[in-house]
C-alpha cells in the first residue's frame, strides 16, 4: 500500500469516526427527548387516574342519596295508586 494510499485510508477511517460521533450526539438528544415525553406521559397517566377516582367518588355519593330518594318517590307513587284506586 502506497503512502497516499495510506494517507486516503486513514482520512476515511477519520471522516467515518467524525460521523459516528455526530450520530451518537444525534441519538442523545433524541434519547433526551423521549425521556422527557415519557415523563409528561407519566404525568398525565397519573393525573388520568386522580381524575377517575375522584368521579368514582363522587358517583358512589350520589348514588348514596339518589336510590333511596327514587325508592322513597316509587313508594309514594304506589301508595297513591293503591289508595285512590
């Protein structure tokens, strides 16, 4: 192998190591965007199932207070019909 030969050889050997290091610097930045959606996604998840279990919550209250006053209006209905008919 001649000295030019050497010479070109070892400039694409450089130009190949330059892009590689472009190319993790690249994937980095990009690991650091994923991580950071993740944890907005994290975030929101996690805000999702607060909001869920306060309107379970909230659903068992009025649940609470609802039946016996729809039984209590059902009874009162009957009690109606039977006695004026």
């Amino acid at each position: 192998m001649s000295e030019d030969q050497q010479r070109e050889a070892l400039e694409i050997l450089r130009e190949i190591r330059d892009r590689q290091r472009e190319a993790v610097e690249l994937l980095k930045a990009q690991r650091a965007l994923v991580e950071e959606q993740l944890q907005k996604s994290r975030a929101s998840v996690q805000e999702s199932i607060g909001l869920q279990r306060t309107a379970l919550a909230r659903q068992r209250q009025v649940t609470l207070i609802a039946v016996p006053g729809i039984i209590a209006c059902l009874a009162a209905i009957a009690y109606l019909v039977i006695r004026y008919f």
